[in-house]
C-alpha cells in the first residue's frame, strides 16, 4: 500500500492518497454498498479499521510479553492495576 499525506487541516483531518490492490478496492466497496453506505463513509471506513487495528498490534504486543508468567499472576497484576486506576480516579471527599 502506498500513502502520501498532505498537512493536517484546521479540523483535524489528514488527507491521504492512497494506492490498494483491485481486489481490496473491490471488497472493500462491496461492503459499504452492501450495506447501505455512501462514498463518503470510505473514510471513515479506513479511519475506524487503523483504529482497530493499532489496538490489535497494541494488544498483540503486551500479550507476547506476559506469556511465560502464570496466569494467576498475570490476574492479579490485572487486579492491582485496575484498583489503582480505581484508587487515583475516586473523587475525594471533602
């Protein structure tokens, strides 16, 4: 895939030019239409699969480097993380 950005304008928007394979073109199309959805709903398309798919290699990098730990102790290191952000996110009283 080929893509070339342009500056950011004031809205936040980045404009990309980008170049995927007629198979992808076409797959991709077929979905939107099929499903109702517009010419202007491929952006937002493209936008939400980068979303999901930062977050998938984002996961697939914190996973690869508690494998060796048990799970239990993977599940209480969970739980301690989760009460602090719980802890430090309480309003306080007062």
């Amino acid at each position: 895939m080929n893509v070339y950005l342009e500056a950011p304008k004031h809205d936040g928007i980045t404009r990309w030019t980008m170049s995927v394979s007629k198979d992808t073109d076409i797959a991709v199309r077929s979905f939107l239409a099929q499903r109702g959805m517009k010419k202007g709903d491929l952006s937002k398309f493209i936008d939400e699969a980068g979303k999901w798919r930062v977050l998938d290699q984002t996961m697939a990098e914190a996973r690869s480097k508690f494998t060796d730990m048990p799970a239990a102790g993977l599940e209480s290191l969970i739980d301690e993380a989760v009460a602090a952000v719980r802890r430090d996110s309480t309003p306080k009283a007062g």
